[in-house]
C-alpha cells in the first residue's frame, strides 16, 4: 500500500513569502552581502536610454534580487518531481482556439501522470494547469484512462516525491498582466528573469512551447540554445503550427539554409505539433530522460558564485555596447563588414565595446577597434572550454559556465546591443534583452539588427502571427491575437548601414 505523501508545506511557505521580504531586508544573498563583495557604488535607479547617453542600472539591488531568487527558487524545486514545462503568452485570451489546446494538453498530462510547471500567470500558463486539474477529476470518475509516461533514467532529487501530482508555477513579479492564476498548487514568486526561467526548465522532462510573445521566444531560445550545446536534453515541443510555421520557416531559411548558423539537426530538434495527444505522446515516451540534468546542491552553489562574480566584474567595466552574433559568420560577410565598421567607428568615438569572444563578429569587433585605435581595448568574456585566445585589443575579464551568466555579462551596464546574423544563441540574447526591456526590468536602450536580409524576415514572421490585425478573419478566430503589442516592434532597429548604427549607439 502506498503511504500517503508528505510535503514540507511550512517549509515552502516560508520560501513563498519571504521572496519579497529578503530583497528589501538584505537577507539571503541581500545588499549587505553584495557590498561586501566589491560592487561598484557608482550605479543608481534605473533610467531610460537617450542617443549619446548612458543607461544606468542599480547592479547591488539587482544582484540582491538574484541571489534572493535563486536560494529561493532552488530550495522549493528540490522538493518537486520532474515536471512537464510548458511556455506560453500571458495575453493569450480564453476564447483563442489555442487556449483551448493547450487545456487539453493539460488534460492528456494528467492521463500521462505528467504534472505540469508553467510561468504561473495567465493565458497559456492558466490554460495548462485548468486541463490538467479537470483530468485527474476525469481519471477518478473513470472518464479519462490513464496511459504512465516512460520511467525517468535518473536526476530525481532526494527530497522529491514522485508521486507529488501538484500543478507547479514560477511567476514572475511584473507591475502588469502576471498574476498568480489560482490553478497553480505549488509556487513562489520570483523577482527577476534569469533564475525565474532556471526552474522552468530544470528539473523537467520535457517542454511545451504554446503560443506567446517575446517573453515566449526568449525561453524557448534559451532551452533550444542548451539543447544544442548538450546540456539539456529533454524532449521539447511547439504545439501550433499555424502559429509558428512561418517564424520557423523564416530562421530556417536564413540561418540554417542560406548561411548554415545553426546545424539542421540541431534545428530539427525542436518538433512542431498541433494534435494535444501527439504533443504529450512525444514528452511521454521518451527514453533516457533526466529530471536535474545536475546536482540541485551543486547547480546552486556553482550558479550563486559566478552571478555575483560576474556582476562584481561587469560592475567594474565602463558601459559598453554589447555586440553579438554567430561564430560561423565569414569575414567577407557583408553584415560583417558592416559591424567591423561600426566597431570601428564606436572606438573613435570612445564608446566601448563587449563581445563575447573573438570568433565570428566578435573578431570583426576586435578587428574594427584596432583599426581605429592600435592600443584598443575590447570588453571580452569566455566560455568555459575555448582556448585562451591570443587576439591582440581583446582583454577577457572572465570565463563562464553557464548560459545565464553570458547573457548577463551583455545585458547589464550596457549602452546598447548590435546584433549581426547568429544561430539560436544570437537570437536568444536579443529575445532575451527585447523581454526584459518590454517589462521594464532594464532601462530601455538601442537594440541594433544588423543584416535586413537576415533579420527582415524573422521580425515579418512575428508581426504576422503576434500582431495579427488580419490573418485572424481568414482562421475564423474570434478577435486577433496580440501576444506582442504594436510598439514592441519599435524596439529594434534592422539595417544594414553602418553610419546608422553608428548614430544609434551614440558613436
């Protein structure tokens, strides 16, 4: 006979409620501990970007808030099973035919016995967990037959039960649209991104991606990113090929065909599906899937070193222009050319640059720079595992492990970002940055694309199906769908002229 569960409910009580409350008292992970470590005092509240000027940024409240969020995140998800993890937008209204997807998604989980994880707020995220609720009620009345997912090979934490079939959230504290929606059973708050995204897609067995927003796109980059860099290999899936064919279509046509920026089986990971049965059948039978991909204790300790390294280090630097694209990129590309320009102007200018490593455009950067100024100096930080490079005018300030930290070290302290053609991780650090933007978590300053024929295509493909003012009518869909608003798009520039980034950027 099976004994009944037991949760330590007091215990993620007190984890729920003191999110907040550690962040203004300087407890766990709070400012106190922050100054001690040697952040730069010269950083004050957040301001808005103008041309010439730079944006600032509060790094000890920030990492206050990091280092809060990630005790408090890891602490409650190390009392979970693996859960199904499923993205989605907030604005996804209850009468659009993929909310309704994905309630049924949900209720095809609980046939599985797959709980569910999502953001916590509403649309697809309340969508999912109402599904899932009405299915274990279904399976007890006899109506919904229930059909086991594949075993886990491994990665349970040793104070999960597996047999917890609570829906979990990871809600994310926003002055608009994320509220905790009452389906979610088991949850916290989070303050910031970065972490907030950490456990929705570790200590999972699979991903759903629902319709959404730029939100949306920057944890689906992030996960696919992973995947293709070997460190997360869960079953992933987007539900509504309506809905993401023509995006799907556009990145693979320029970064998979045209220029080869992303490997066709790494872009084939990523299944696309509209059928609810098919979508939890691919999650559900799956073999050698883990839950933590790595020990909880040991992702906690190594990520809460190198956050507060790296911010300590970003908060040291002057303000810099990120500048990112793929490492694939040909010198003689001539969106490449165009960012060695650009990067030479910006250094006579005196506005300096970040990269994150030498290859690709960031060899253009390096090479623009020094053509400007023999004695430049170029921002750099380094994956773990690249050889120390011997580029003269590029100076590595640190070396990272993890995902979350690059993109940390090119978001924060900041003056602007140019992105030149790149695989998944270029367009999740744009996604990733146009996300925190559009909420207000980072002070709004220039995202520059550089290469129409690259970018063009991708940004058409989501005005078209994320600002739908017409297609709508010919799908019978009661009322367009917005999962992004109209001045979303106004946040990116695309061109091609290097005198125009150049203006942008303030150089």
């Amino acid at each position: 006979m099976k004994t009944k569960p037991v949760y330590r409910q007091e215990q993620i009580a007190r984890l729920t409620d003191g999110v907040v409350e550690s962040s203004r008292t300087g407890h766990a992970g709070g400012e106190e501990e922050v100054k001690a470590h040697g952040l730069s005092e010269h950083f004050g509240a957040a301001s808005t970007m103008e041309p010439g000027k730079v944006a600032t940024h509060d790094l000890s409240r920030y990492l206050a808030n990091l280092t809060a969020d990630l005790d408090t995140m890891m602490q409650l998800l190390a009392t979970l099973p693996p859960s199904v993890t499923v993205f989605g937008g907030a604005r996804l209204a209850e009468d659009d035919p993929y909310y309704k997807v994905a309630v049924e998604i949900g209720r095809q989980l609980a046939a599985a016995g797959l709980a569910p994880c999502t953001g916590g707020g509403p649309g697809a995220m309340s969508a999912v967990p109402e599904g899932f609720l009405t299915g274990l009620e279904q399976i007890r009345l006899g109506v919904l037959k229930k059909t086991p997912a594949q075993p886990l090979v491994g990665g349970l934490s040793p104070g999960a039960n597996p047999e917890d079939q609570r829906t979990q959230g990871f809600n994310i504290i926003l002055p608009a649209e994320q509220r905790l929606n009452p389906r979610v059973q088991i949850s916290t708050s989070l303050r910031e991104f970065p972490f907030r995204k950490l456990a929705l897609y570790e200590n999972c067995r699979g991903l759903v991606t629902m319709p959404g927003g730029y939100g949306t796109l920057d944890e689906l980059f992030e996960v696919w990113t992973l995947a293709a860099r070997g460190k997360h290999n869960d079953p992933m899936v987007v539900a509504g090929s309506k809905f993401w064919a023509p995006l799907f279509a556009a990145i693979e046509k320029v970064a998979v065909v045209d220029r080869r920026l992303i490997d066709e089986t790494v872009f084939a990971k990523m299944r696309v599906l509209d059928d609810p049965q098919q979508v939890v059948a691919h999650l559900a039978g799956a073999t050698s899937v883990r839950g933590f991909e790595e020990r909880p204790e040991i992702l906690h300790r190594r990520l809460r070193t190198e956050i507060r390294r790296a911010l300590t280090v970003v908060s040291r630097l002057p303000p810099a222009v990120a500048m990112v694209g793929g490492l694939g990129t040909h010198p003689d590309d001539p969106e490449v050319a165009a960012i060695r320009e650009v990067a030479r102007r910006a250094t006579a200018s005196g506005v300096a640059l970040r990269i994150a490593g030498p290859l690709g455009v960031g060899g253009a950067v390096v090479a623009g720079a020094q053509a400007a100024k023999a004695d430049a100096a170029v921002q750099g930080f380094l994956l773990a595992g690249f050889p120390a490079p011997e580029t003269p005018g590029l100076k590595i300030h640190m070396r990272v492990s993890d995902l979350i930290t690059e993109k940390e070290l090119l978001s924060r302290n900041i003056r602007g970002l140019v992105a030149g053609p790149g695989g998944l991780g270029t367009l999740g650090k744009v996604f990733t940055l146009l996300c925190e933007i559009q909420t207000g978590k980072v002070p709004k300053v220039p995202v520059v694309l550089v290469g129409k024929s690259f970018w063009q295509p991708i940004f058409d493909a989501i005005k078209n199906t994320m600002l739908d003012d017409h297609a709508y009518a010919v799908h019978g869909w009661p009322r367009p769908r917005h999962t992004i608003a109209a001045e979303d798009l106004s946040l990116v520039t695309i061109t091609d002229d290097p005198a125009e980034v150049a203006r942008i950027i303030g150089a």
